[in-house]
C-alpha cells in the first residue's frame, strides 16, 4: 500500500477509517493504547508518510466514537517518542523517521501490555467486555429493580416455610428441568402475561438468562456459526454466545426494532429483545417479528427471544411475545427473575420448541447442575399466591415516577439538545446527543460522586460506535434522581452539552 502523502480532507477520512479499525477487534487493551499502537505502526511502516497531517483530536474522536482525551492520551505519548510533531494552531505532524520498519519487523505486544495473562482469544473477547463494569453506587445502574421496594418480610416468611421440612428428594441431584410445581405456575402466569403457548414440560428452570444463552449455543449451533445480533446490544448475551466461539454479525436496529432485511448471509442463531430493546429502548414492531420468524423458517435459525424488561410498561399493552405469535417451532424465550425480584436470586428459565425437551433437560443437568429447590418452591409460592404480580405493579408505579424524575432533572440538557429514549417500558433511558458526549469523563466525573454511568459505545459491535449513556433509574429513589440527574446536567453543561 502507497504511503498517505496528501494532507487533504480525503486523507484525513483515510487515515479516520483506518484507526477505526483497531477499535474494532475484541482487544482487552485500553483505547488509547490501542488507538497510539495503531498509530505507531501505521507510521513505522511508513503508511503515513512523513510531513502528513493528521486529523484533529476533536475530528478523531468524533469519527472513532470515542472520548477526546483518549485521542489526546494516545497523541501525547506519540509526541513524548518523537513520532509526530505539533505545530501550534497548526494540529499535529507525522514525523520522519530513519528507518521505517517493514511489517514483519514491528513487536507485537509483550504479554502483560495485552494484559491476557495466556488467556486464549476468546478469553481475552471475554476480558474485554468485562472491563468497567464494577459499580460502587446504584444510581442509574441499568438492569437493577428496586431493592426497597421488594417485600422482604413475605419472602423471608416463605422461604422459611419451604425449608422447614424439604422432601428427601429436593436435596439430592435433579433431573427434571426444574421443580414441577415452579414450571407449573409459570406456564399459567406466560400464557396469561405474556401469550406465551407451552406446556410446563416445555419450560426449564436456570440459574439466570446467561446460562439459558450459554445451553442454547452449546447445543444449537458449532464454533464459528453466525449469530446475527442487535447493534447495539446487551454484553451479557454478547458475552455467553461468544464464549461458544460463534461469530457475532451486527444487524442493525432502528425505530421499528432489530431489522431481518439487514442481516448479514445465513444465521444460524439471531438474539432479539423483542419487547423493549436493550439498550435503544424500543419495541419490535409487528411487521418486525412477522418478518423474523418467516426468515428463521427460511434460514432454518433459531430465535432466541430474550423478552427483557417485558413487565414494565407505561401505558400501551404489550405485543405478544414471538414464541406465541407463531407455532414456537423456531423460538426459544429466555426470561429472568433478576430484573424483577433481585439479581442474587439466580434463577431464570427457557421455554423450549417442543422437539429440543429431552436434549436440554439431559444436557443441562451435565453442564449445570440444577438450583436449590427450596429455592425454587419458594418462588413457586409467591407467584401462585399473586405476591409477584403485586410486587410487579408497585414496582410499575414507582418507576413511572422515578422515570418522569429523571426527565425532569435533565429538562435544562433536553433544551440544549440532549435527547431521551422514549421510555414506554422497561428501567432505563438512553440518553444521546447530537454532538455526542464524552462518556470516558462523565464515567470519570460520576466515580467521584457514585453516580454510575455506562456508556454506549461498548454496546455495539461494530466500529460505527454511537457515544451515549445508558441511565437506570430504577433502583434510586425520586431523592437520589434528583441529584444525580442534577450532577449530570451540569457536567453536559460544562462540556457544551
């Protein structure tokens, strides 16, 4: 490839598309050290010829999806090593250097620079996506309900009484999917909330969604199978499937939902949040999923519906859920109970095609033993006795307030541009801008204050990275919003936001 020699606009976009492309892999390495090795090997090889102009750090920033300082970060450390030069008012140079290293010759990164540890790919992929997650506050953390609203008393009475006298057979190995009784009571409470047509024979009890996502790669799909997968989308989901070794294609969502036209070649899996998705905060709309269910059937895929954050909703009744619009043959529904009750519950469950009962009930019970069956009768009692339905319309109440606290404490950023997801369900916002935010220094700014702010960005898959902000509001009381939401205004004030 010719050196870049032209200090043009076009070079410029060169140059822009080029980096972009080392912020696309799943590396575990921080941006800017990404962003400043790329550099440096597209100039010790002489791509960017000496005497190159490069785009400015806001122009970077902007066209990498990525914080202003992680540019300037990786600039200054080339500047400090003498491979480029600054001029003032003029931006930044690429310098001349002696001897341009041919390709075989530059050093990959040391070990510990990868920070890999001799972890293979997939566990560096896995490492990657696990970094800044570890919250210390609760406020606007997406995902968490709200701990003090839930009725500890009740439950802590319950659980007492299932494990009073347990039956011998709960205490010992279980093969059955899940307790009977569990799987009875959530078959009705589906089929009446969410239209959801199975038998209790089709349902299985999990420790969580991860490992209903974790089953179903196992057993439905090979290493290096294409999944197709909403960008942006949910890391958990993200994280399981490619912990399989398959391959993620980024399918595109917009208003309507994830979009089956834009899928790229032939799935053989497709993850969908159907009923709100996570995390643009939309629904696919009827067109949408009559349209993915007669492409699975033409694609021979199978569907995994993770019906996220489907009982809270603010007005508009919900539509029923893929596994009931169809005849189910293609769809598995994944739901939680974490985002409901509490995360440390750890149960889940998955609604099965009818023809893949016996391979995941024998298959999980090898992978994953089952849970605590105590554990299980417990919940069982507190659905059937209509203490969770009762919990779940509390919580719908108070979140529609917390929402409208939130929306209220950011009205000032909303006139100066900021703009909100429509929130007609679920626990979150995004929060998006125009000129797009820097969220490398409100994370930075919120740390100090224990405001959790997760960015956008992370969440797509491809190097096309929208910035934004992903803000719970369900787990902070209207006291705790108000602040906070307060904090945030200023900080995007402060920033020309």
């Amino acid at each position: 490839m010719e050196p870049i020699k032209s200090s043009s606009a076009a070079a410029e976009e060169w140059i822009c598309d080029a980096l972009a492309m080392a912020l696309a892999d799943e590396s575990p390495q921080a941006l800017h050290r990404r962003l400043y090795l790329r550099l440096r090997e597209e100039i010790e090889l002489g791509r960017f010829a000496p005497g190159t102009r490069l785009p400015s750090s806001r122009r970077l920033a902007a066209a990498l999806g990525v914080g202003r300082n992680t540019v300037i970060s990786a600039l200054d450390q080339l500047l400090h090593e003498g491979f480029i030069r600054s001029r003032r008012g003029a931006g930044s140079y690429v310098s001349r250097l002696e001897h341009p290293l041919p390709r075989a010759l530059v050093a990959a990164p040391a070990p510990e620079d990868r920070g890999d540890a001799g972890l293979s790919s997939r566990g560096a992929a896995l490492l990657a996506l696990s970094s800044g997650v570890r919250d210390g506050g609760t406020t606007f953390v997406p995902g968490l309900p709200a701990l003090d609203l839930f009725p500890w008393s009740s439950w802590r009475a319950i659980q007492a009484r299932q494990l009073k006298r347990p039956p011998r057979e709960w205490l010992g190995y279980q093969t059955q999917g899940g307790l009977p009784r569990l799987r009875e009571v959530l078959c009705d409470y589906l089929r009446l909330s969410r239209s959801v047509r199975c038998t209790p024979e089709q349902i299985v009890i999990t420790q969580g969604a991860q490992q209903a996502f974790m089953l179903i790669a196992q057993l439905l799909a090979e290493p290096g199978d294409l999944v197709w997968f909403e960008e942006p989308g949910y890391l958990g989901a993200r994280a399981a499937l490619l912990a399989a070794g398959l391959r993620l294609s980024p399918t595109p969502v917009d208003a309507d939902g994830l979009d089956p036209t834009r899928g790229a070649g032939r799935p053989t899996l497709v993850y969908v949040t159907p009923s709100y998705q996570y995390p643009c905060g939309v629904t696919l709309s009827l067109e949408r999923r009559l349209g993915l269910l007669a492409e699975a059937e033409r694609s021979r895929a199978w569907v995994i519906e993770d019906d996220y954050d489907s009982e809270f909703r603010y007005g508009s009744k919900p539509l029923a859920s893929l596994q009931g619009l169809g005849d189910g043959r293609r769809v598995l529904y994944v739901g939680t109970f974490s985002k409901v009750m509490y995360p440390g519950l750890g149960l889940g469950y998955l609604v099965l095609p009818p023809a893949l009962i016996e391979t995941f009930r024998t298959v999980s019970f090898r992978l994953a033993r089952e849970s605590h069956y105590p554990l299980q009768a417990a919940l069982a009692e507190f659905i059937d006795t209509g203490a969770f339905t009762r919990h779940i319309r509390r919580c719908r109440d108070a979140y529609r307030e917390r929402q409208a606290a939130l929306r209220s404490a950011l009205a000032p950023a909303i006139e100066r541009g900021l703009e909100l997801s429509s929130g007609e369900a679920g626990m979150h916002l995004l929060a998006t801008h125009p000129k797009g935010i820097d969220e490398e220094e409100l994370q930075r700014r919120g740390a100090r204050e224990d405001v959790v702010l997760r960015g956008l960005s992370p969440l797509h898959l491809s190097g096309q990275r929208r910035s934004g902000l992903v803000l719970g509001y369900a787990a902070a009381t209207v006291e705790q919003i108000e602040r906070a939401g307060a904090l945030l205004d200023g900080w995007l004030a402060q920033s020309g936001r």
